[in-house]
C-alpha cells in the first residue's frame, strides 16, 4: 500500500501499518521537513479541529503515545512541558478533559504538563521508525490519487487534499511564528483571543522560543509578515516581557489544513481498490495523529 504524504499524519499512519506487518510506502511531494507539520508549534492540545466527540478519543489515545515517547526526548523531540491555558475553562471543553492527567483549574485559565513536540526531530525519528519496519519514503509527485499504483491508497495531503480529491471544503489557516532566543522561559503559554485571526503563544523548544500566531482563514501566502511578527512579539512581551529584548532567530509560516471536519473513511475505487481518506485535521493534526493513523489503518485492512 502507498501512502501519500510525508507530514505527521502521513508518517504516522505509515508506521503503524509497516509495523502491523503491512508492505508499506510514501509518496510525497517535498519532505517532511518542507511540510506544514514542520513548522508547528506542536503543543498537545485539541486547536481548531471537529467533530469534537472523534477528536477527544483520537488525541487521548495519541496522548499516551507522546507520554511513552516523552522517556526519550532526545531522540523523540517529545517532552513533557508544564505551562498555562489562559482563559480556557474545564466547562467550555469536552469530555476529553476530564482525562488528561493533572489537568487543572487555575486563578487564570488551566494547568497541565502537556507533551511539547519538536518537530524536526520528531519528523526525523518517525521517518527512521517507519525504516526499521522496513518502509521506504519517495518524493513523488501524485496529481491522480486513482492513478497510484497500490490495491490500498492512504491519502494524508492535508491542504493538497483540496485540489488531488478534489476537496474545496479544505481551506489554509494561515499561521504565522516568529523565533527568537529563549531568555530563560521554561513553561509555555497560551491566550484565548476572541478575534479571529490573533492569538498569543509561546512555546520552549531547543532550537529557541517559538512566539505566535495567526489563524487567519482562506489566507495562502507563505511570506511572513514583518508588521504581524512584531505584533506577535508585543503580545508575547505583555506576558513576559523579557521576550521583548529577545534576539530574532528565524520567521515561520504554515497553512493549517482545516475542514469542518475530519475526514477519516474509507472509500472505494472503480476499479475495486480502496483509497483510505485521513486529512483536515486543522492545528491539531500532531494531537490527533496517533489516534487517526490506527484508525486509519483498520480502514486500510489487509489490502498491500
């Protein structure tokens, strides 16, 4: 079977078929470290994704994946992380909630310690993991998802979805970061913000502290933005104003790939092959994609 895509849907799902003893392989356009998954701020946490009841159970069970993982960090690029969801209450999430260890109600918002994701790394051991279970990446254009040769196609395309199915109902949420050197910040940090388009965020990782963000809709340009990233940096300071003072390593864009919901299904071809739908995850794709790649391959079965 051939999945196409190389973010983290696409790589996780193509390990746990490799390693349920599946002949797997990806296709994909660029890689990994070229996706949109790449530059994620890749914090734990169910961020613009539907229908809520499915995501709750995909990211619990992904949630004890990263805590597994989170014993190895170097190798994993998992850690786990405390910090505080501000203006976020138990009442207004869902059932998930109530599940997550040491989730807890604040003067301010919620408190956890919740898995903090490095994404280069964690793009690079999954790409690893998935050969040692004897699958093998390709940088493969597919413009013809009926058009792969394999009796089982796994489509993880996320934004691409919109034109290879074609799907209009995918559109980019435009996310815009901006990293500077860690001042010291141990703990992340999030902000409700009611607007639609402005969020505050920070988040420790070793290559620096990511700041953001946007989530601005049907928005397609991959240039950043030097009015928004000191926007950003302004909002981050009014919490820690030590970031204020922080050297500028880098500026990042990503196109999250929403949908009103995900689609995770099954689909059969004219020819009688099946193609396996796993894309729209939103901001949350690394939160659920543990959860949706096992489903995704049940739907997969035994086909090669």
């Amino acid at each position: 079977m051939i999945v196409v895509g190389s973010g983290v849907a696409g790589l996780t799902t193509a390990v746990v078929l490799a390693e349920s003893g599946r002949r797997a392989r990806v296709w994909a356009r660029e890689p990994a470290e070229r996706t949109t998954s790449a530059v994620a701020g890749a914090l734990w946490w169910p961020y613009r994704i539907e229908p809520e009841p499915l995501v709750g159970a995909w990211a619990l069970d992904s949630l004890g994946v990263y805590e597994e993982l989170a014993d190895r960090p170097g190798e994993t690029g998992v850690r786990l992380v405390e910090g505080v969801h501000r203006g976020t209450r138990l009442d207004e999430l869902g059932a998930w909630a109530g599940r997550v260890p040491g989730l807890r109600a604040v003067a301010d918002g919620l408190t956890a310690r919740l898995p903090l994701i490095d994404m280069p790394v964690h793009l690079a051991w999954l790409r690893e993991r998935f050969a040692k279970a004897g699958g093998q990446v390709e940088e493969r254009e597919v413009t013809d998802l009926a058009s792969v040769p394999a009796g089982v196609v796994v489509n993880c395309t996320g934004l691409g979805a919109r034109s290879l199915v074609p799907d209009p109902a995918v559109r980019p949420v435009r996310g815009q970061l901006v990293v500077v050197e860690n001042p010291g910040i141990t703990t992340w940090f999030t902000s409700v913000d009611h607007t639609p388009d402005t969020s505050t965020y920070f988040f420790p990782q070793p290559g620096g502290l990511l700041l953001g963000g946007t989530a601005e809709e049907d928005a397609w340009s991959l240039e950043p933005d030097p009015a928004t990233a000191a926007a950003i940096v302004a909002r981050c300071a009014a919490v820690r104003p030590e970031i204020a003072g922080a050297r500028v390593l880098a500026h990042r864009v990503g196109l999250r790939p929403a949908r009103d919901a995900v689609r995770l299904e099954r689909q059969a071809l004219a020819d009688g092959r099946v193609l396996v739908h796993n894309y729209g995850h939103g901001g949350a794709g690394i939160t659920v994609a543990w959860g949706c790649a096992r489903e995704a391959a049940g739907l997969a079965g035994a086909g090669s």
